[in-house]
C-alpha cells in the first residue's frame, strides 16, 4: 500500500502546501466559509482527503464562466 492510500487527513499546513497558498489564506476562507470542509479535533484543524479531492474537483473550469461539464 502507497503512503498517499494511507493519509486519509491533511492538517492546515500540509494542505498549505498542497495548494500553494498561505496558511493565512486557510485560515480566512475557514472563517468566510470558502474551501474544502474541515474538523477541529483538541484544536488541531484536520481535511480529510477525500473532502480535499471532493472541493477540488468541483473547483475544475474549463473557462471563467463555467464549470466543467456545463455546471456553473
């Protein structure tokens, strides 16, 4: 078994990472409700990958007007 079929959770920075932005910019679209949906566990954030993978599917365009697939 690979070690990506075994990291089922990213924490704030590993998905900073991921995605290239800043932890900050994290930290304001959990506040402004923007992003993939997170847990709070003893105060650590934690994105499940598969909640991760989700939000970035359908973040998929294939121009500025449109999702991929004709969705908007």
């Amino acid at each position: 078994m690979q070690f990506a079929e075994k990291v089922k959770h990213l924490n704030q920075t590993q998905l900073a990472e991921r995605w290239d932005v800043a932890e900050a910019t994290l930290e304001r679209w959990r506040s402004d409700g923007i992003g993939p949906v997170f847990m709070k566990i003893q105060g650590r954030v934690l994105y499940r990958v598969e909640d991760i993978e989700a939000f970035e599917s359908d973040s998929l365009r294939q121009s500025t007007s449109s999702a991929v697939g004709g969705a908007a």
